[in-house]
C-alpha cells in the first residue's frame, strides 16, 4: 500500500496494522469506506459516546467516506503520534 506520509518505521507499520484493524471493523458493508452511517454505529455502540454528533464532524469533517488514507494521514499528523516519553 503506497501511503502519504509513507510508512518507514517498524512503529510506523504497527501503528498501520491497528489502523487496518479498525477500519475493518468500522467498515459494515466492506465497501473500502466508512461511511457517517458506520461512524455513528461504531461511536455510540463501541466506544460508548451517547452523543456523536462532535466526534462526527471531527472525524468527518467535509468527508462522508473515510478510507484507510485518510485515518493514516491524521494519525501521522496527530498530537498523540508525535507525544514523547514526557508526554
């Protein structure tokens, strides 16, 4: 899988396998997306959130349709990939 940032580190490539697993499951119809519908389902029943109505559009965003890029590129870019051992 050609990825953007790409993937070089052993961490790199684990943190990759969890994003896989995820979107798998996420993925109901197991059409390569995850659809609002999906996100609802997996907000609420999973993790438990009563209201996804902000986990939505801050996962969303302007995107109705989250492939495994999309997850990857905003975990490279996350506060939480870049925490130190401090952190």
């Amino acid at each position: 899988m050609s990825l953007s940032p790409p993937c070089f580190t052993e961490e790199d490539r684990f943190s990759l396998e969890a994003l896989q697993t995820i979107h798998k499951q996420m993925d109901d119809d197991k059409d390569g997306g995850i659809e609002v519908e999906e996100s609802d389902e997996f907000i609420r029943e999973d993790m438990k959130y009563k209201d996804a109505t902000n986990k939505h559009s801050h996962l969303h965003r302007e995107d109705k349709h989250i492939t495994i890029e999309d997850l990857w590129k905003r975990w490279k870019t996350s506060e939480v990939h870049n925490w130190t051992l401090e952190d």
